[in-house]
C-alpha cells in the first residue's frame, strides 16, 4: 500500500502539472452572452470554443466583432479566405446558435388555448416557486367566477400563456429583422417578464386593488403591478435565482432591471419625467421591445392577447381578435427616432375589432351586474374581517388582509383562500363577513335597481357617491307615500366606466402601420379613412344602483325611488322605467319615445295627461 501511495504523493507535490491547466481556464474571461457587446477578441474566443479556432486569424484580420456577426453570409466566408462549403457552413450554423434561445430540454405544457407551449428551462424555474404558484389560487376574473360557471381559470395559467407569447412575439421579430440585433438575453428577459406581470394580484383579481385596497387604506395609492415588483424581487431571493440567471446567460442586475421596467415602466419616474430615455435596462434602439408584454403606448400586447383568447374560451363568448394573424404581420419602424411594433395597413379594421372585443368583454362580464355587485359584497366582507385577519409574515411579525402588501413573506400567504376560511371561521369577530359570505354563496344578493347615465362624464369620488345613496332615500316618487322607510345605507351607488382602453382618446391613433410597397416607412391611419361605422366616442360612463333589501314591498319602493331620482337629475331614463314606474316617466317630457321619423308629440302629450290623470284621481 505504501508503495502505491508514493508516486501519487510525487504527482501531487508536482503543482505545475496539476494546477496548471486550472490557472489557464481561470484566466479566460467568460463571455458575456449579448454578442452585440463581443469585441474581436471575444469573437475569436467563441470561435475557439465552437472548435473553429482555425478561422480565427481570419476573423481577426477583418476586425469583425459580435454587432457583425449577425450580417455575416456565406459569400462574405468566401471572401475571407473559408473556400471549403462545408466549413462555411458549419461556422454560420454555430453564428445562428448566439439569436437563437439554445435547445436545452424545455418542459412541454398543454395549454387549452396555445396547445403545447414549451418553455425554457429558467422560466420551469420561476414556475417552480412558492411565489408563483401561488397564482393557481387567484381567480382570473374574481367574482365573474360566481357569474359565469366556466370562469374558474386562475392567475397562473394566465401567466404562463402570457409568456409563452411574450417569447413568440420576440422570437418572430428576430427570424424577421435580424438587423434589430435581438438577443438571446433579450428573449429570455422578455419571456420572464411575461411570466411574472402578475405575480402581485390579491384576493379576487382587480377586486382586490380597485375595491377593497381603496377603501381600507385611502391614504395609499397602490396597483398590483407595485406589488408584482416587490414579488418578483423576492422570488429571486428567497429561491437564489441570481446564480441560475446568471447560469443562463443573463447579466445582473440591468436584466433585473430590464425584467421589472416592461412590467410596471420606467423604475424612477422622477427621472423618467426629465430624461429623453427613461428606461436602464435597455438602450432607446430597443424600445420595441418595451411593448410586448405591457404596452403603455396603444394597449396592443400580449397579455391582452392571452387573456382575450382565455376568458372568452372560459365565459363561452366568442372571440373576434386572431394573434396569430397580428405575428403575422408585425415588424418593427422607426418612427421619431424610436423603434417601434407597427402592423400591415390592411390589419387597421382588425385591430377596431379587437378593441371592440375588449369593450364587449367588459359590457358582457367584467362588468356584468350581477358580478359587481358580489365584489361589492365581499369587498365589505373583507373590509369588516381585515382587523380580525392575521397573517405571519418575516420576523414574526403579523399582518392584515390589507397591510399584507407590505411584506411579500406575509403576501405571499394571502390568495382567494381567506374566502373560505372568513365562511367557514367560528370566531365571533368574524359573525358580520361571515353572514354577508354566507349570504352570497345562498345567493340572497344585493338586487340592481337599474342603470342610468349622465349627460356628461362626471368627476366622482366616494363624497358624492355617498351624496347620490341620501339623495336616493330622500327621492320619494311623486305618486304618494309609501309605507316603506328607506335609508342612504339601503342603496349601493357604482360608478362603471367603459372604454378602448384609453379612456376618451381612440387607441388606434397611437398605433402605427406600414404599406406593403414600403416596410420601413410608419404610417398614421385616422378613423375616418378606414369606416363610417366606428363609434364617435371610445369612453362611456355608467351609474348602477343597487338595493340592499331584498324583500318585494322594499324593492318595489327603491324601484321608484331610482327612477324619480334619475328624473331628478336629469340622467338617461332607466331601460325598464316604463315598466318599474309607468306613472313616472311620461312626466319627463324628454323621456318620451320618438318614432324614427320624428312624430311622436302627440302620442307623448297623451301619456303625460294619462300619467297626471293618475296621480291626482
């Protein structure tokens, strides 16, 4: 045994020989994955490690670095001294690998609306977190859910469909125009923020962030993309994803930057006001790239894509917008020095459609009635539950349902679950949110009174909805006194505001197109080139009431109460005024019905005598 231990002993005393080749790699400097930042040198090294060190002097001599890499053809090879076809060959297929995402064995995922979407290895990794999977317990739609049997599709699924399409866009941009010098670090960044754009959603969806934070803590202003910041931070630390980041190629902390900024913009927003390029994470000659997963410029992107083809799959309602034709035609224009997504100038009534799309979705189910007024519901269970709620979070420390977005440990807690655990609670604290849960799960709901609007959009803040509930109570319609005695604190007031997205303005002016005789040139198209038929306005605001009493004689009186109070205010006559209150809305002179040609003066004056005739017999 000593014998065979003394020439080892002898090898390892001889340091050169071992240690050596280790100090050699050691002093190689890797190479940053972004080949538009490789000088010669670092393209000679890529060389060597593809076994194509033998062109290297050749590549040397004709100084040609990695932002020339991607222009390189095999005339080009030729020219350089490459005579051999098949060495030509072999050097542009290793050049293809640095835009191309590498083929790493991507998990398959079989998708209801994509069908098998293939995803990268470090995205699997972000899927494979606490934080993230917490998403399957968020309902995409919140309370529509109660509304629409099919809607039980969550945050999670949504996610992954959006990034999966973040990278097919990217990926489509790059096979097109490869002078655009795209990345493989800008392809995976893209496709992680896809991913992550909605890891800070509460409770319920937008419930959460436009119901419930607004009224449990006023003094903040606070929207779920803050929090899918703060979440996203905290998944890469709590699972130590900077190394496997870094593993695959991305360079810190200005991926994290670029990451964060295509989700919720700019980071400083004091900076961004004062800087021609606000952004850190990427230079202005790839601001195209700030409009795929969020595109705060028209709207056009895809998490709108996703979300059109997933809930109308799931509510049953037909979807007029294809994608897939968008991928199509998509390229990227300058346009005032900033590059930019444009589309065909034929695609212009398509994109109508698919903002028209958007608008039905929220008309038909976002917005349906019945849906809000279970948000409004369990908003004021949250809201009575939120001081007796108690999550931990780090240090120790314990958290409310409304304090847990300052601490994502505690956030990370809190998804659609405190549903069920408020309804099936025994504390006495909890005996108000329960009944109101309980309540809507026997579906004894709040019932609409009506809808109604104004003749102008109107500036409203919760002082004037609470003015609108007392003015409600104290509408005593003008047929006589009621035995019924009915309080501000009876009425429900919601404000619902419909648009392209936009608010007033017309999405379509923001986007740009191209003719097919010209790619390169942007083009403006203006509503009235394309059709008269498109709506003169693109924003709409709607007053719904509700009652909390749902017994007949309480209803029936809040009925007319709401109609005398629309005629009061000089707002649209309710769809059913006819119906609840037929002695009333003949005596509003403009609320009378008009033939189509104009001839109903007559037939107007009859029903308002008939209507006094009524009153005062």
């Amino acid at each position: 045994m000593e014998s065979r231990k003394r020439p080892l002993e002898e090898d390892s005393s001889n340091s050169d020989s071992c240690k050596t080749p280790e100090k050699r790699m050691s002093l190689v400097r890797p190479l940053d994955s972004d080949y538009t930042r490789w000088g010669v040198e670092e393209t000679c090294q890529y060389l060597r490690r593809e076994e194509l060190g033998e062109w290297e002097n050749a590549f040397r001599e004709q100084k040609i670095t990695g932002v020339g890499l991607r222009y390189l053809r095999e005339a080009d090879l030729e020219k350089i001294g490459i005579k051999c076809l098949g060495d030509r060959l072999k050097i542009l297929h290793s050049l293809g690998k640095l835009w191309q995402i590498e083929a790493e064995p991507n998990k398959v995922f079989n998708d209801p609306i994509h069908g098998h979407v293939e995803l990268h290895p470090l995205l699997i990794k972000i899927i494979d977190t606490p934080q993230f999977q917490r998403l399957r317990n968020i309902k995409q739609l919140g309370g529509t859910y109660f509304v629409f049997p099919g809607a039980s599709h969550n945050r999670f699924e949504h996610s992954i469909g959006v990034g999966y399409l973040a990278g097919r866009l990217v990926q489509t941009l790059n096979v097109k125009q490869p002078e655009l010098l795209i990345s493989r670090r800008d392809i995976l960044c893209v496709q992680i923020a896809g991913l992550c754009h909605d890891l800070g959603h509460g409770p319920f969806s937008h419930m959460f962030d436009g119901m419930f934070l607004p009224k449990a803590r006023p003094e903040i202003t606070w929207k779920h993309e803050t929090a899918s910041l703060a979440m996203f931070d905290y998944l890469v630390a709590d699972n130590d994803l900077k190394p496997v980041m870094e593993q695959h190629g991305l360079v810190l902390p200005e991926d994290l930057d670029f990451i964060k900024e295509q989700i919720a913009g700019p980071l400083e927003t004091k900076a961004a006001e004062t800087q021609k390029w606000p952004y850190r994470g990427r230079p202005k000659d790839k601001s195209f790239l700030y409009e795929i997963v969020a595109n705060k410029r028209n709207g056009i992107d895809v998490d709108k894509w996703d979300y059109f083809a997933r809930d109308c799959y799931h509510l049953g309602i037909q979807d007029n917008f294809d994608y897939r034709r968008f991928l199509k035609f998509a390229r990227v224009c300058e346009v005032d020095g900033q590059k930019l997504i444009c589309t065909r100038d034929k695609e212009v009534g398509n994109l109508y459609d698919m903002f028209h799309t958007r608008n039905c979705l929220h008309r038909r189910a976002y917005q349906h009635k019945v849906g809000n007024i279970i948000e409004t519901m369990v908003t004021e269970a949250f809201l009575k539950a939120d001081p007796h709620i108690q999550i931990k979070g780090s240090g120790g420390r314990m958290f409310t349902l409304s304090t847990a977005i300052d601490d994502m440990v505690a956030y990370t807690k809190l998804t659609d679950c405190v549903f069920e655990e408020i309804l099936h609670s025994s504390s006495e604290e909890l005996a108000e949110p329960r009944q109101i849960l309980h309540n809507i799960v026997c579906r004894r709901l709040y019932k609409c009174l009506g809808q109604t609007q104004a003749d102008k959009p109107l500036n409203v803040n919760k002082d004037m909805l609470r003015s609108w509930e007392a003015d409600l109570a104290q509408s005593i319609p003008q047929s006589g006194a009621q035995d019924v005695n009915l309080q501000p604190e009876d009425f429900v007031v919601s404000v619902i505001v419909l648009d392209y997205g936009m608010k007033e303005k017309n999405p379509i002016n923001h986007v740009r197109f191209y003719c097919k005789e010209d790619l390169t040139t942007a083009i403006q198209i203006r509503k009235n080139q394309v059709s008269k038929l498109l709506p003169e306005h693109f924003a709409e605001q709607l007053i719904r009431v509700y009652c909390k009493k749902t017994d007949d004689k309480s209803l029936e009186a809040a009925k007319k109460h709401f109609v005398q109070w629309c005629m009061d205010r000089n707002f649209s006559k309710p769809q059913d005024g006819d119906i609840i209150a037929p002695e009333l809305t003949p005596l509003k002179p403009s609320w009378s019905d008009y033939n189509e040609d104009g001839n109903g003066e007559d037939s107007s004056s009859k029903e308002i005598n008939k209507a006094k005739a009524r009153l005062f017999r």
